[in-house]
C-alpha cells in the first residue's frame, strides 16, 4: 500500500473465507477497508464444483433425475422439475394434470421449508440465535410433511420423467392440511419476531441496498429483486404445473426500498403465499394418473429416440433456475447445462456491500441467500494446474461450442 496522504486513512485488505465462521457458503471475499467502511468488494466463488454436468451427459434421463436432486441440499424439487420439464418437452412427453398438481405442492413445501431456514440462518448471522433455533424449529413441521409425501426429508426422490414416483393419498390430506393450519396459526409470530424488533429494524432497514436499477441491470431473480421492486415471478410470468389453474402473483415490499428487511418482508409474505396456493391445489386436485407411464424401458426408449433442445424454468426458492438439454438421439444428452438463480443474484453483493460496515458484511452476503453447489460450474483442472477464465475467453469458449452444436 502506497503512503497516504496527511489527514487520510490508508486502505487495507481483509479476506474472508472461504470457510470463515461468518460465511454459511464457501466463497472467498476480498474487502478493501477504510476505517470500518467497505470501499471495494470482490469475491471469487468455484468451491464447490462437482462435475454434475460432465456425469449427467454420461448417463440417461431417468438416471440424470437422481443427479438433479443432489445438485443442492435444499432444492432438490427445483432442479429435478426444471431438468424433467426440458427432457419432456424435447421427448414429447405430456405430464398427467394430478401429477402436476403434486410437483406444485412438493415445490412451494419445498419453499416454505428453504425460507424458514433462510429465516433461521439470518438471525444467527445477526447474533439473534433463540429465533435462529424457533426458525429451524418450525422448519421441522414442513419437513415432516414432504416426508410424509416422498419418503424422504432430503433428496426426495419423487420426480421422474413424465409425472411423480408417488401418489398423495386421500389419507394424506389432513395431515397436510393440519400442517398448513400450523403455519397459518404460527405466522403472525414469525412475522411479529422478524418485523417488529428492533434490533432486526435497525440491522436491516437501510442496510444492504440494492436499486431496482441496479437489479435490473445486474440481473437478479427471486425475492433478491423483488425486494428491490422488480415484478418477476416464473410461475405469474411463464406458468408451469399447476401455476396455469392458481392466482399467483410476485410478492413485492409496499414499499420497496431494496435493503435486507425488504428481503425479510418478502420471503416471509411468500411463506404465507405458499400455504394458500397448497391449500387451492388440494381442493382443485384432478383425479387420474401420476405418471405419463409405469414402464421405465418405454420412458427409456422415448427419450432415445427424442432429438432437439429445451428449457426448463422454474421459480426456486432463490429465484429462476433454468435447466438446458440438448438431446441427439443418444442414451445420454449431447448437452446439459445448469443455471441456478444464486448464479444470476452474486453481482448483487457488490453494491449491497459498497459503503457497509465490516461488521453487517455476514447479515448483507446472507440476505441474498445463496448456494454456492447449485452454482459452481466452470472450475477447470489440467495436468494439476487451475485455469481462471477471462470473460473474453468465456465468449470465445461459448461461441466455439455453439458451432460445434449446430453442425
């Protein structure tokens, strides 16, 4: 560091992570400090890559399901969906409307169980640790209930290609509806705890400030960008399942100012949303099959023998994720490749931290609730050495592989 100037305070670098007891993800941040304020913020994430992908294009559909789930610890149901709807709309494959309706109450159990751990994870990150252990406490109910569904509590499971493994029986639904009124009931509290401290009010209000300008530009998704005042909703702007048939509207602040109580507001309102568009699912619930066919040769044969390309988007608990399959004819697909919306929300930190102290970083790097396996891709090895890709050869790589693509 060069000497500063009489009467000014030198800058100075601090790492965190990328395991760090303030980090919940492993993600490497180099702040620049003037005092206590952050004047520059970086961050380098590929921590985590799993080479999903490159085994996912050496096995078929049904096996790639399995692969899908385990892409993250929470959305199990996000990924699967999004790759199931891809490979069904290349194959042709017509999903049973009851199924749909299943994939929809498993999707938004799934939400409200990754918004109250979020909830939970966010109160730590604020010292506030009774309502971190109440958070994950009541967690456990939603939990219960997709396991009451699946069979399982993590990597359900319950996707195939073509419909839902499983069936919710008619002796299932007091017990989900008995689930929900606990959520209902509870709600107020959750809301009272999380809106009406005042230790949280003045943690959150005004910190982490994130412009709808700045949203927009940078692209985020899901409660991160609504919060700031973007209307953007996969299931309101490009309904799938069952979303066609419900009254599903973005969840936005009255008033959206952009900062992490915003965030607060919002994911807590959709916890509400989830309960109400589970409830209309199981009144509305069509009766008939779950599964476009029982065979798994024939769902086999059918996604051999299926040729073109596809997208599957879904709104994640995080925002969209999106799904891309290429299919040639092949067993496996010539091409697979994942977008998770904690890719599409990571620039967002950069002005959320700008001007921050040091000591809201944990509370501000939480709040866009981010999951760094779902977004790790592009970490290369070669002969031992790591190469760091330039976003020119990142184009140059992309365009190369298009061509490739269309011949």
């Amino acid at each position: 560091m060069s000497t500063p100037e009489a009467g000014k305070k030198a800058p100075y670098r601090i790492p965190i992570g990328p395991v760090h007891p303030a980090l919940k993800e492993p993600v490497l941040f180099t702040f620049e400090i003037e005092g206590e304020v952050v004047k520059k913020v970086d961050f380098a994430p590929g921590n985590t890559h799993r080479g999903v992908e490159w085994m996912g294009m050496r096995r078929n559909p049904v096996q790639i399901v399995h692969l899908t789930d385990r892409i993250c610890g929470i959305c199990g149901i996000v990924h699967s969906l999004s790759f199931a709807q891809a490979v069904e709309q290349i194959a042709g494959i017509e999903v049973p409307p009851r199924a749909e309706y299943i994939r929809t109450i498993l999707h938004e159990l799934e939400r409200i169980q990754s918004h109250l751990l979020w909830a939970g994870v966010a109160a730590h990150e604020l010292g506030f640790d009774s309502l971190f252990y109440l958070s994950w406490r009541v967690r456990e109910r939603s939990m219960d209930l997709i396991e009451e569904i699946t069979g399982n509590r993590v990597n359900y499971g319950i996707i195939q290609i073509g419909g839902v493994r499983r069936n919710i029986t008619e002796d299932q639904y007091p017990k989900v509806l008995e689930g929900l009124k606990y959520y209902s009931d509870l709600f107020g509290k959750m809301a009272d705890l999380f809106l009406n401290d005042v230790t949280i009010a003045m943690r959150c209000q005004g910190h982490g400030l994130l412009t709808e300008k700045d949203a927009r530009e940078l692209c985020a998704v899901g409660p991160t960008a609504r919060a700031s005042g973007v209307t953007m909703d996969v299931r309101h702007d490009h309904p799938y399942c069952a979303y066609g048939d419900l009254d599903v509207t973005p969840i936005l602040p009255q008033k959206p100012h952009g900062d992490i109580y915003d965030r607060v507001i919002v994911r807590l309102l959709e916890i509400k949303q989830s309960i109400g568009i589970i409830e209309s699912c199981i009144d509305q619930m069509p009766q008939g099959e779950v599964l476009w066919e029982n065979k798994l040769p024939k769902v086999l044969a059918t996604c051999k023998k299926a040729q073109g390309e596809a997208i599957g988007r879904v709104e994640a608990p995080r925002g969209e994720c999106m799904h891309y399959v290429r299919m040639d004819g092949n067993e496996a697909p010539a091409t697979w490749k994942v977008k998770a919306s904690s890719y599409s929300n990571l620039m967002s930190w950069i002005p959320m931290l700008l001007g921050e102290q040091i000591a809201d970083i944990p509370i501000i790097v939480a709040s866009i609730d981010p999951c760094m396996s779902c977004t790790d891709r592009v970490t290369l090895i070669r002969e031992g050495r790591a190469d760091t890709l330039s976003g020119e050869s990142l184009t140059r790589m992309s365009r190369e592989k298009t061509r490739r693509l269309q011949k």
